[in-house]
C-alpha cells in the first residue's frame, strides 16, 4: 500500500483570506513562487489573541521525490484560492467544539517545504533526472509571515498566542515553538503574557525501526534534513547540543527538539497513531527508481511483509503483531515523558488511544476523553493554568492483547 497524502485540509466556517509574502524574496516554495499564509481577524479578540496553526502534508525524502511535490500545492502557491474555510478541533470558530482559541485571529501558514517549515538553504538544487530547480526555504518562509503579521496585520499589539498544526505541521509546532515565540517577541519589543503550542498528531518516532528492524523512516528524515540544509533551520539549541555532526538530523525530530524545549507545549497525540503505524512501524523502503509521485508521497506504508492488516486496524493485528503495537505505544509515553519539554512547569499533554490521526484537529477534538475529562476541556484547563499553576497530564492505557481499545471514547 503506498503511503497517504497528509494534507489537513480546511473545512467549514468563516472565510480565511489569502496573503502571499511576495515582498520577501528569500521566502520561496519548493518551486520557486513565493510563501503565503491565510487569515481571518476576529472582532471579539482585537489585535490581542492570536493563533498560528502550521498546515500538514508529510515530507519530501529525495530531489525526485521533492521535484514531484513542487508540481502541487505542498510545493507551489501558484494555484492557492484566494479564500479558504477555517479548520476544525482546536483550531475550530465554533466555541461548543473549541471553547479556548474560537474567538482568537486565526492564521493558517501554508506548507510548501517539503520539511515542516526547517529549509534553510540559500542556494536551490537541480533535479538530476529532470533539471528542475528547488529552493528549500521553509524557515525563511516561517520569518516571513510573523514579519508580515506583525508590521502589517495588526500581530504587533499580541498579548496572547497558541501555536498549533496537525501532522507534518504538529511537527513543525515542535520544531519552531520556542523560535516563534523569542521571534514574535523581538518583533514586538516586549515579552508576551501567555504564551503556549498546542502540537496535533505530530510526536513522530522517526528514530525507530520498523517491524523488520529496518530503520526507514530515519533515513528519509535524513536525507530531506541535509538536502534542505536544515541545520541552520530547527530548534538552534538542540544543534549546538548535538555535538556528533552525523546525528544532528535528530534535531528534525520531536522527540530530540523536546529535550530543549523551554517554552510551555501540551502535546495532543494518539499513542497508536494510525499514520505512524503504516508508514513509521509497518512500512518499507522505496528505492530512487521508484520514488513516489506528488499524488502518492511517503514511500509504502502499511506494506511491511505480513503486517498489510495489522496496519489497517489494531483489530486486525494477531498475538504476536499486538505485542509489537503495545510495546510501540509503550515507547511512544516514554519518550514522550522523559523529555524536559514535557516536565517544564505548564506543559502537558492529553494522549489518547484512539487509532487515528488528526483527531485534535476534527470533531473528535470535543468527543474524546481521559477519565471523563474531554480533550477539548483539558486544552482549556492548561491554557488557564499558564502562569498560575501546574499543568495535568492526560495519559492513555496500552491496548489489551486481544487487541481490544480500553478507551470507549475511541468507538
């Protein structure tokens, strides 16, 4: 089965308006047309309250694979429409599903990449099959739109901002959580009164072998973070820490920018996540020749040798596959909460069973709960708590070994 397309895209709500960053050069997609973001200002929030979520839509591994998303929107902003509607869960304008950011401006930063907004390559590349150039400045993208926000839409007056972003975008959520916030202050001249991410689906294990101990996820995560420069493009701390050049790639990765993280996060996430169990646990490799197309990006999830119906539903998995499914969920919490991100004061998380991806950023944002305590009113719980008290965790229980979900919630 080849991979899934990540794409978070909008659904219902208020219309957000197009801005496209054409009067900064350096801020380029893929092919070479400039970055853009979208926004919708909210009457009830002034210049105040703002929240930044970062699109989803996967990763680029190779030139060719790279080459082939330039040719869609995760790559070019040439077809972007001039509205969009607003994105649901906890981005969402309806304050019964979204009762904390409902009512703040909304911004939509548009990816086009390749790399969770972590390009930092001045130059560009040239495609040996096909001789097109791309530019990988996903950082400078990223600058670009707090610049803009800031000078031009009214940003300069913020006192409150939530980062978010689902998937791909979760990630960049933990790859640019404390770089936005010191920007946005030097930007504005002055420290901000609440500050927080709220990262979606993002906590990839992109350091883990798959079920044939084969280590495929890592070595795209790797090529896509030296071919797009990104040392000089994710956490700047987590680089200088790292001091063995050839694993500074794992400063692409959440669970490495986590233990720098100083800045409060709390981690919205599945510990089975239904697209890292096809395409981080149960996937394969796929060699240049065979590169995936724009349509069909990710390499080929779920298709490790007899674990095809494992990877569909956990429901599907045999004795021996739920052990693996288990211990993967095991791994998952523990790197998850043996970071500092995690145990500084105000952050948290809420990590549910349930086998989806995406959740906090749909309807089941206000449907899924941990103890009786919903996902939407744990989010709210922790941003009132910010700068007053401590932060809860909501963590899940592992799968049964007959396969069975021991969160009702999840059905």
């Amino acid at each position: 089965m080849i991979g899934l397309l990540l794409v978070l895209l909008p659904i219902s709500g208020l219309s957000m308006d197009l801005r496209k960053l054409d009067a900064y050069p350096g801020a380029q997609c893929l092919d070479g047309t400039p970055g853009a973001y979208y926004i919708e200002k909210s009457s009830k929030a002034g210049n105040k309250r703002w929240q930044l979520f970062f699109e989803g839509g996967g990763w680029c591994y190779n030139d060719k694979d790279c080459a082939n998303r330039a040719l869609g929107q995760l790559g070019s902003s040439s077809d972007y429409p001039s509205t969009i509607g607003r994105q649901g869960g906890v981005a969402s304008p309806d304050c019964d599903i979204n009762p904390t950011f409902c009512e703040y401006n909304s911004v939509y930063l548009k990816y086009c990449d390749g790399n969770s907004f972590s390009g930092a390559l001045d130059g560009s590349v040239t495609v040996k099959e096909t001789g097109q150039e791309l530019f990988f400045r996903g950082s400078y993208i990223l600058d670009a739109i707090l610049e803009d926000l800031v000078e031009n839409e009214g940003m300069d007056e913020v006192e409150e901002l939530n980062l978010s972003g689902c998937s791909a975008g979760g990630l960049s959520t933990f790859l640019h959580s404390d770089h936005v916030r010191d920007k946005v202050q030097q930007l504005v001249g002055r420290p901000l009164s609440k500050y927080g991410s709220t990262p979606v689906s993002g906590f990839f294990l992109m350091n883990r072998q798959n079920v044939h101990d084969e280590f495929v996820m890592a070595e795209q995560i790797k090529t896509i973070f030296s071919l797009s420069n990104a040392t000089h493009g994710v956490h700047r701390a987590c680089i200088e820490g790292t001091t063995d050049a050839e694993k500074k790639w794992l400063c692409n990765t959440a669970p490495e920018v986590m233990k720098y993280m100083d800045s409060p996060i709390f981690v919205l996430d599945s510990s089975f996540d239904s697209w890292q169990s096809g395409c981080i646990m149960m996937n394969k490799a796929v060699d240049y020749d065979n590169t995936p197309t724009k349509d069909m990006p990710n390499g080929n999830c779920g298709s490790a040798d007899g674990w095809e119906e494992c990877a569909v539903a956990p429901e599907n998995c045999g004795a021996e596959e739920i052990y693996g499914v288990v211990e993967y969920q095991g791994s998952f919490i523990r790197l998850l909460t043996g970071t500092q991100g995690y145990q500084n004061d105000h952050s948290g998380a809420f990590i549910y069973e349930c086998f989806t991806h995406c959740a906090a950023a749909g309807d089941e944002y206000a449907s899924i709960a941990i103890n009786g305590v919903l996902m939407k009113d744990a989010v709210n719980l922790w941003w009132d708590s910010l700068g007053v008290s401590s932060t809860k965790s909501f963590l899940p229980k592992l799968y049964g070994l007959d396969s069975t979900n021991p969160n009702s919630s999840c059905q």
